[in-house]
C-alpha cells in the first residue's frame, strides 16, 4: 500500500510538469504557425492529454478487461467535464470561445448519443468502432481547415489580446515541438505510474473493474487534461484549457472507444448499469454544457462549483452501488426530488437573465 501511495505522488508531480512544458510548447507553436490556440487545444493538447486513455483502454481491453476499457472512457469524459472545467472555474472564469458553443459542443454532444445509440443492443461492435474513428478522423480534418481559413493577422492580434506579446522567432518550432514532445512523454509517464498505484489500491479494499474503470482509472487517466487546463488557466491560455476538455471528450469517443472496439476482436460489452445509468449520465454532462457555456460565454465560479458537487454526487453513488448500499435509493430519490430540479431551475434562470430585454419604445 506504501508503494502504491507513493507512484501516485511521483505521478502527480509529473503530470504537472508535463502538463506545464505541453501547453508552453502549444501555446508557440499556435502564434508560430498561424494556428489558433483554440485549435490547437482542440486537436493537439486535447489529443495528446488523451493518449493514456487510448493505452489503456486498448491494453484493458486486448487483456480481457472490457469493463475498465468502457468505464475509463465514460469515467474520463465526466471527469472532465465536472472536475477539470470546475476546478478551472474556480482558479479563474473561463472565457467560452463562440466556436466551442456554435460547433464543437455541440458535436460532443452528438457523440455522446451516437454512442448511447450504437450501445442499445449491449454491445459495441467491430463496426461500432469504424464508424466512431471515421468520425474522429473527418472531425480533425475539419479544425485543420477551418484553422486554415483564419489568415496569420488574425491568429496573431488574438495570440496578442490573450497571451501577451508575440513569442520570439529564434525560439524556433524544432525547441517548441521538443517542449511539447518532453511534456507529452512526462504525462504519459506520470499517468503510468499514477494508474498503476490507483488500480493496486482499488484491488487492495475489493473494488469491482468497472467501478475502477469509472473512477480511479478514469480520474489517473484524466489528470494530464486536468494538469493541462489548470496550468492554461493559470497562464491565462483559456482557450486551451476548455478547448482540451472538449476536444478530449470527442476524441476519447470517436478514437479511443472506436480503436478499442475494432482491436478487441469481440467488440466492447456494455453492462446494463453502464447503459441504465452511466451512460445517460456522460450525455446529461455534455448537454449541460450548452446553458452553461452560453451564458455570457463564461464559466462563473459558482457553476464550477455546481460541477463538482454534481461530481461528487455521483461518485459516491458509484460506491453505495458498488456495495449494494441499502441507502443507495434514498440517495438517488434526494437527487431526483431536490437537487437537480434545484439546478435545472437556477440555470433556466441565469439563462433567462443573460437573454437580452426587447427596448421599451416611447
């Protein structure tokens, strides 16, 4: 136990170091190339970040353990949503770039149905997973050309607006693709470690692989996108910290659980529970995005903080379920009666209120 406790120390440190060097590699190479930074935390920070979830789920998987590989999926695109922009929020209100509510959550929120849909009949398939990474594959193709369409003026007064004065040319791409290489191979690194301390301590006190899945491998695999978008937070850089948790979450979908289901050779299972509850979960997550991102395109601190309340509600719901709690239904009926309704009635609020009031004629 020692041991594992200490590799989720080491871990985390790494994480964050990595985390630092990616998005300060990123972040030049957006101002460099004539790139912008929202696109590159949509496709290469949010991709990069989601590589250990790629790994393993597909070792999971390829092992035989398809409901770590599932839930480490699910788990992960929660986590970010409610965890990563929460505490995002609260370290500083995160500007919602207009591309991200008129585009790429939307998307998001495609995916998450389109995948609720393929997983009706318990099961995804072969195909499932073809269609999921054909998916993956034009949707980065098209951010590559709507990045293109942008001229190099444009990139550089937001870089400027956002970031402050433009990065010195003699840095020059090849240091600033090392930077990002390093970080990235850090936060693979760290994530390993941090993992491998997680599962042996879930082991340790009897906890079920799906269980796992959803929460500590989903939380180990998610914290290079939560070191991520902490540190781009912090550096001012919002675009790439709501552009990786978005972007993660198409990706982790369309790539990861497409990849998954094509190399398993039997597909990926659903269980009832992931498709009864789980499931509906992650898609609710992703539409709660749109009230909350398109009020005065800002994430207040008070909504981060309705994030991860919302987060640890459900974790300890994953528990009382996982040990057959007999509070477990008194605990979903206070969700169901009070605190969601509560929710639901203050965001109409706030959204009614952001709307703009018809001017009074004389």
């Amino acid at each position: 136990m020692i041991v594992a406790i200490l590799l989720l120390i080491a871990g985390g440190g790494l994480l964050v170091v990595g985390a630092e060097a990616l998005v300060r590699g990123a972040s030049r190479l957006a101002a460099m190339f004539g790139i912008s930074p929202l696109i590159i935390g949509l496709t290469i920070v949010a991709y990069g970040t989601s590589a250990p979830e790629m790994a393993v789920s597909i070792q999971s998987s390829l092992a035989g353990q398809g409901d770590i590989a599932l839930g480490n999926v699910i788990g992960s695109n929660i986590f970010n949503v409610l965890v990563i922009l929460g505490l995002s929020a609260l370290a500083a209100p995160l500007i919602v770039a207009q591309q991200l509510i008129r585009l790429d959550v939307p998307i998001m929120i495609g995916v998450s149905i389109l995948l609720f849909f393929f997983s009706l009949d318990g099961q995804l398939q072969f195909s499932d997973g073809a269609i999921l990474l054909i998916g993956g594959i034009l949707y980065t193709v098209f951010l590559i050309y709507l990045s293109r369409k942008e001229t190099n003026v444009e990139v550089q007064a937001e870089y400027e607006q956002e970031y402050g004065a433009k990065p010195p040319a003699k840095l020059g791409w090849l240091v600033n693709l090392g930077l990002m290489g390093l970080g990235l191979a850090t936060l693979l690194w760290g994530s390993r470690l941090f993992i491998s301390g997680a599962v042996d301590i879930a082991r340790a006190i009897g906890v079920s692989q799906l269980v796992i899945g959803l929460t500590i491998v989903a939380a180990g695999t998610s914290l290079p996108e939560l070191a991520t978008s902490l540190v781009a937070t912090l550096r001012g850089e919002r675009d790439i910290a709501v552009g990786n948790v978005i972007g993660s979450n198409i990706f982790n979908i369309l790539v990861v659980l497409g990849v998954t289901s094509m190399v398993s050779g039997v597909g990926v299972a659903i269980p009832q529970a992931v498709l009864n509850f789980d499931l509906p979960v992650m898609v609710a997550v992703a539409v709660a995005c749109v009230p909350i991102f398109a009020t005065g395109n800002i994430i207040a601190r008070w909504e981060g903080v309705v994030f991860i309340g919302y987060y640890v509600a459900y974790t300890i719901y994953l528990l009382l379920r996982a040990a057959e709690h007999d509070q477990l239904h008194l605990f979903s009926q206070i969700m169901l009666v009070f605190v969601i309704p509560i929710t639901v009635i203050t965001i109409l609020t706030v959204v009614i209120r952001s709307l703009p009031r018809p001017r009074s004629s004389r």
